[in-house]
C-alpha cells in the first residue's frame, strides 16, 4: 500500500496528524512507520 492511498483509511485525527509531519517524513515509508508507531503504538506498561 502506498503512504498516499493509507490516508484515505486513517481516522481524521490520524490524517490531521499526518498533514502535521514533515514532508520528508510523509513520502518516506520507513520514516512514516517510526512516527506512526512512536505516537500511537506505546508500549503498555502493567
């Protein structure tokens, strides 16, 4: 799946967050993948 065509299946919080982040980090999968995982995949702790 390409980055632009995710953001159609992102919640408007999550697109409003993308639109946010740097164009480098926008057209960059790898780049993309670590900023989406640092906001909204934290690590649980029990």
């Amino acid at each position: 799946m390409r980055i632009y065509e995710m953001r159609l299946k992102l919640p408007s919080s999550a697109r409003d967050w993308r639109y946010n982040l740097d164009e480098d980090v926008r057209h960059s999968w790898k780049r993309f993948l670590k900023a989406f995982q640092e906001k909204y995949c934290k690590a649980r702790t029990s």
